[in-house]
C-alpha cells in the first residue's frame, strides 16, 4: 500500500509517495531537503526533529530527548518512524549553514600548465602542402593534438566558423588566413575556436568536505577568481560522518557506487552553477583540482574505503592523482584534467595537504602548528625537514552534535557568549531568536562559565549553593543531570528550552581533551619545547569562529602559543586553488607528503595518558 507524503520547510513542499514501512528519515534525506542525522539514524542524537501530521504516539527516546512541549505540538525524531499513513512533515528552516567558503583570492605565482593562444595560420596553396595540422604545430610551438581539437580543426577547415579571411604576410604576396584561438596544455593542442569566437580557460578548485562542497572558480590565464559556489554534501544521507558513510558500504556491495553517484551529481551539479554565475559552461573549465578527506576521496572514486575504518587503517591510494574528466564523469571540458591533492594517511587527508600548502606550515624553518578541527581533530607539526601529524577523534561536539541543545551553524545559533555573574550576553547566527548552540558559543560558554567558578577546573558543575544568584535560578537536574536553563521556551524559538549540561561538559572535555592530547604527542615527538612553536593556524569553519584566548582558557590550545595563533579561514579551499593556479606546487604537494611522519594514536598508551590529564581546563 502506499501512501502520500508533503514535506515542507522554509516555504517549499514537496509531495512523495511512498510504499508502506518506509523509514521517514531516508525519505526526508533522499529529498532536497536539510535534516541533521548526527547519528546517522540510530535515535541517539536527537538532532532529526520534525513536526508530523497526524502526530504518531511517542517513542521512549523522544520522551528523553524532546521537551514535554515540543511532544504535544506534534515534534518527534524522524529516524525513529516509519510511514503507516498519509503524513504531513515539516522541517524547521533550515537556512544556509555558514559554510566557510574564503572567498578572499589567493596569491601565488600564476603557472597552470595551460594556455590560449592566438595562431593565423595560411591557407594551402600548390607551393606549400604543409597539412592543416602541420601549420596549427609549427604556431602554437605543439607536437600532439586531442581528437576534439582536430574535429574542431576539420571544422575550421571546412569553413563551418565563417569563410577564410584574407591576410597578408611580409613576402607581399597576398595569402589567406585563418585566425584560431588554441588551449593548450604543455605542448598538447586541446581545443581549437575560431579567434573571433574564443572561449575562456577556466579552472575550477573544489574543497570536498563530509558535510559542505565549496566550489571556487579562476580565470586560469589572469589568475582571478570569478565566482565562489558552496552546497551541502549531499552524500549527508548516508550519515553525517565518514564513518557512518563507511558503515553504508559494509554488506552493500551498492553502496559505494551509491556514494560516489551522490558526490558525483553533486560536483557536476556545482561546476554547472558556478560557470553559469559568470556566464560561462563547464566546457570552458580545463582543470580542476580536489581536496577532501580520504574516505571522501576514495567515495569519488568509488573505491572501497572500508579498510580505512579498521586497523591498521590503510587506504586503498593517498597518492597525488590525474584524470580525465570522462574517467570520473566529471563535467569540465573532456580534454581537460582532474587533479587530487595527495593525502598523508587513511585519516589525515588531502584536505590537510592543502592546510599545509596555503598556510606555508612544512616550508619554514621555524615549527608551526597546524589545527584543523571537526569530526576528527586533524593536527601537524612541522618545519622545513620534518613533519609530524596525527588525527585525533574530537567528536561532533564543535559541530553541535552530541550536545543537549547543539546544532550547526545555521540561522538561530547561539555564536557567541559573554558570561558574567550577573548576566548572560549572547549573539546568535543571521540575529534570530535562540534555536541552539553551535561550537563556538559553547567554547565561549564553557570558558565563561570556568571564568566565573561556576565550572571547576575537572569539569564539574558547580553546587547552586555556591553560584552566584543569576546562575542559582538557572539551575535545575534533568533526570538526575545537573543543568542551566539558558533560554526558556519562551526566549528561544520552536518552544525549546535550551540547556547547557553536565553530559555536553563531558563531551566538550572530551573533544578538547583530544585536541590537546594530540598537539602534546606531537611536540614530544619533534623533541621540542612549546617555545619552539612559532606560529600556530586554526582552520576549518569553527576554528575559525572561536575565540583564540578562549581556545587557551580551557586548554585545548597551550596558553603559551596565545599570541602565535592566526586563523587561516578554509585552508584547504585556499591550498586548492593554490595548485590549481600553480601547476609546480603539485610537486611541493608530494614533497609535504613524503616528509609527514603520520602517529597513528589509537594504540599509543602515551596519547591515552595525555589525553586522560587533559580533559580538564
Ligand atoms: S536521533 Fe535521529 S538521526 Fe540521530
């Protein structure tokens, strides 16, 4: 039997029909539409509410997660329902997450390997056979040709651009000519146009990331950037880490090709939109270069990334990688090249390759540090002889996953805190009312709240006897968990009260904890003091948020490093544009590959002890 299904959010509906038993949470992600499913759908995050018409009788876990409130007016965890009858499914606004595009140019030496070039070759006559071709190479200085250019070319010949014009050459006899406009790459004609038809030569970079796409394009022959284009990762309804997306490929010898399938589109789909945004196509864009994680490199290529999510951890390839754009359907011109970024290790990836291109970490004399937190809490340490980096699991707690009242970065997220005794000053994301948390305003929060005694120094709350009179009234137990009532319902929208808990402390310590564990590994390892540590960058979008001295309050950078601290924005967009920019940085890219040393943590006993001490602040 089937039934009807209309999913609405900000203003768009969607209407579906689905056959009974259908999981809710696969509909509503296989749609266009924005959930998070921190979980991945096993009804432990709490983080896929939507409001259902009717309302099924609630489940136990949404009795734990979901405010007696918010069960009356209809909300319930979408995960945990499958379609018995028709529905009505509406999803809070999801608003544009603040994707950290760095829309700011990079500078670098302009090297692509690609060129256009304008050639007037003559017309034949009886006196100079030279074949077409013959006149295209001896011009454009090339030896080979792709099979479309020389279609083009056969084209041109054939006079389908317009009728050869007349010229004139410095023997005074009058000759014919033809004036071509050729893109080449090294001494290879890849395309051929009629001069007063030219096309541009465009390049794309794109920053793959597990949960948001960034798409930036270039004028490969200026070296300006044109356009910048960001989406979500639609491959998300899989699950909204990489592991839960390996999880979708174990026993489904479909669900690799599902993933890539999915990514696929979804470049294809951001190449299209950002050309179209400077009015050109994809067949002007001639190379492109990827930088992403390893399991999300391995995704679009459709190469099994499961071996990466068990020990010893080994990708199938972390190797710099070309190809043609037809060998992973990618739409740019079939003539021009795709290039991925090489990675370190299984879990630190091609996306901190680039870190390290764009913030210059690896190339200096001096060791700089290198912090790139999300999931995982990538870090590297190095100068120009040696580097040292590991990937530490922080969790989703920046993210806001895993925290009582967390959530991403979108419109009605709490950013920012000032904590005082006797007041709580607060900024949220686009100036909406209060929906949530997101990673930077619980840094903030937490390090206020250590500030102000009302969080000890291990991490515990504070008895209400010893808070001063503002915070008393804002504490209360869930269920035996100490808490502070943020924002009442009435304060915050969709009638939810927004907590901060004992648990989303234990999971922050844990995260920060991680973080801290790792940088103090990678510093015994260098054999070196923290002084020695000249610069420090913070990438990634909520490193990029936070406020570095609260970064120190509670630890999770060393107070030391406080003044070296620089935030670098998205560095692996930047480090891709680099190389796409620069064709020569491919070789500095392997180099940085070949001096990492990668620490794997998960079975070092010295990380677990460090890790252990440094959960507290
Ligand atoms: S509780 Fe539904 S996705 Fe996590």
């Amino acid at each position: 039997m089937s039934y009807q299904i209309t999913i609405s959010q900000s203003g768009r509906e969607k209407i579906f029909q689905v056959e009974t038993g259908a999981d809710l949470l696969e509909i509503i992600n296989k749609s266009d539409f924005y959930l998070p499913s921190y979980c991945g759908g096993q009804g432990i995050c709490g983080k896929c509410r939507v409001l259902m018409r009717p309302e099924p009788e609630a489940k136990d876990p949404e009795r734990e997660m979901l405010s007696s409130q918010e069960i009356q007016v209809g909300v319930r965890l979408a995960c945990l329902h499958q379609v018995e009858s028709d529905l009505e499914i509406e999803i809070e606004e999801g608003g544009e997450i603040n994707i950290l595009t760095g829309e700011e140019e990079v500078s670098c030496s302009l090297s692509p390997g690609w060129q256009q070039s304008y050639l007037k070759i003559e017309e034949p006559e009886l006196y100079d056979q030279r074949s077409y071709l013959t006149r295209v190479f001896e011009k454009a200085g090339c030896r080979s040709i792709e099979p479309r250019a020389l279609d083009r070319l056969e084209d041109i010949v054939e006079g389908k651009f317009g009728p050869m014009g007349k010229g004139s050459d410095n023997n005074s006899r009058s000759k014919s000519t033809q004036a071509l406009a050729a893109v080449i790459q090294d001494e290879k004609v890849v395309d051929l146009r009629s001069a007063d038809r030219p096309g541009r030569l465009l390049g794309a970079a794109v920053d793959i990331g597990t949960t948001t796409l960034v798409f930036y394009l270039l004028d490969l022959e200026s070296g300006r950037q044109l356009a910048v284009d960001s989406a979500y990762n639609p491959q998300k309804k899989f699950g909204a880490d990489v592991i839960t997306r390996v999880q979708h490929t174990q026993g489904n010898p479909e669900g690799i090709n599902e993933l890539r399938d999915t990514l696929v589109k979804a470049l294809n789909r951001g190449l299209v939109d950002t050309a179209a945004k400077v009015g050109s196509g994809t067949d002007d864009i001639y190379r492109l270069t990827l930088a992403g994680n390893t399991i999300m490199l391995h995704t679009l290529l459709g190469k099994d990334c499961e071996k990466i999510a068990r020990s010893p951890f080994v990708p199938l390839f972390s190797e710099q990688l070309s190809f043609r754009p037809e060998a992973l359907s990618l739409k740019l011109n079939p003539g021009g090249e795709v290039e991925l970024l090489p990675s370190i290790s299984g879990y630190v990836g091609a996306d901190i390759t680039a870190d390290m291109l764009a913030t210059g970490v690896g190339d200096s004399p001096e060791y700089q540090l290198l912090i790139d937190i999300g999931t995982n809490g990538e870090i590297a340490l190095g100068r120009n002889d040696k580097i040292y980096a590991c990937s530490v699991a922080a969790g989703p707690s920046f993210e806001g996953g895993n925290i009582s009242s967390g959530m991403a970065a979108l419109p009605g997220a709490v950013d920012s805190f000032k904590v005082f005794d006797d007041d709580l000053e607060y900024t949220t994301i686009k100036k909406e009312k209060p929906r949530g948390i997101c990673g930077s305003g619980l840094l903030d929060l937490i390090g206020g709240l250590l500030e102000i005694g009302i969080i000890t120094e291990t991490g515990a709350l504070q008895q209400p006897g010893s808070m001063p009179e503002f915070w008393q009234k804002r504490y209360q137990e869930l269920e035996e968990v100490k808490a502070l009532k943020l924002f009442s319902e009435g304060e915050s929208q969709g009638e939810r009260e927004i907590y901060l808990t004992q648990k989303d402390i234990r999971q922050f310590q844990l995260a920060k904890g991680a973080i801290r564990a790792g940088i103090e590994i990678l510093q015994q390892e260098a054999d070196i003091s923290k002084e020695e540590i000249k610069d420090v960058y913070l990438v990634g979008g909520f490193a990029n948020y936070l406020a570095p001295e609260m970064a120190c309050r509670i630890g999770m950078v060393p107070e030391v490093l406080s003044d070296r601290i620089q935030q670098a924005g998205n560095g692996a967009g930047a480090g891709a544009r680099m190389m796409l920019l620069n064709r020569k940085l491919a070789e500095k890219a392997r180099e940085l590959k070949e001096k990492t040393s990668y620490l794997e943590l998960s079975s070092n006993m010295k990380f677990q002890e460090e890790f252990t001490s440094q959960m507290s602040f």
